[in-house]
C-alpha cells in the first residue's frame, strides 16, 4: 500500500514538472465606455498556475509596445532576464454601455500573441472576444473577462504541452 502511494505521489511530481513552462505575461486592458475592472489578467494567472506553469509579470510602465507592427522587442528581452520560456502578450479592449438601472452590456476582445522566448519565434497569435448580452444580470464586465483570461489559459496550456517544446 505505502508502495502505491509513494508511486502516485512520484507520478504526480513527475507530470507536474513534465508539462510546466515558465511564462511571461503582459496584459494591456483598455476599457472604452466606462471605468470598470477587467481582470482578463487575473484569469489568464490563475487558468495558468491550475495547470501547473510558473508564471510572472513586470508591473513596469514603460514598455513601449507596437501592437500593429507585432513589435515585443522589450516585452522578450525582459522575459529572458525572467528566465522566461514563453512570453504571451495580450491587447484587450472592453467596450460596455448602459443596459437597465446599473446593469451594462459588456463586449470584450483579446489579441493574444504567444512568442517563444529564446528563438524570439511567434508561436501562435489570435482573438477570443465574448460578450455577456442577455446575462447582463447574471455577468458583468469583470466576470466575463475572468472567464476570457481562463479560456485563453487554456489556449496556452495546449500550446506548452506540444511535444515541440521539449526538444
């Protein structure tokens, strides 16, 4: 029996380091109609470290971002001093106006870019968006983009666990 657990518990270990990256995060949140509090990047950290990545941010303000030119010079060079793996870069914009009483319809979009660090090699890019119209009572703005930062976790994880990676 203490054979059994010990392998389980080695199993788990192992998986755990497996399948782990550790990852960059910079989250711009725009919000365009109203001062509400989006925690898309709350989302995207916790969907992350449930599936077991190493993940940090850099609360510095002055990384000069080209998001239409697809520029994240600053973004992986800080990533590599972080001893990144992976270095996801998301835009979101936010757009709400007034629904009933205090209630908003909210409409979200994330561009998401996924660059793997060491080769400065854009891995993945795309948008997830959702919008929280006919739930406006049961979903606000920061629900919704709780709920997008979870989703694009996800999006992440896959990517971290291509067989690619561990070359």
């Amino acid at each position: 029996m203490r054979l059994l657990f010990l392998f389980c518990i080695l199993s788990m270990l192992a998986g755990f380091f497996l399948f782990s990256e550790t990852i960059f995060v910079y989250v711009e949140e725009i919000d365009s109609g109203a001062t509400l509090d989006f925690p898309f990047r709350e989302g995207l950290f916790n969907g992350l470290f449930l599936r077991n990545h190493i993940v940090f941010d850099d609360t510095q303000s002055d990384y000069r971002i080209e998001w239409e030119k697809e520029n994240f010079k600053n973004l992986v060079d800080s990533a590599a001093d972080g001893g990144a793996r992976f270095l996801i870069a998301v835009r979101v914009v936010s757009r709400s106006a007034p629904f009933k009483e205090t209630l908003r319809s909210i409409k979200s979009q994330a561009w998401y870019y996924c660059i793997e660090v060491q080769r400065e090699l854009l891995v993945e890019e795309g948008e997830l968006e959702g919008d929280n119209w006919g739930q406006e009572a049961v979903m606000d703005g920061e629900a919704l983009n709780l709920l997008l930062g979870e989703k694009l976790a996800a999006i992440v994880d896959k990517i971290c666990q291509n067989p690619i990676w561990r070359l």
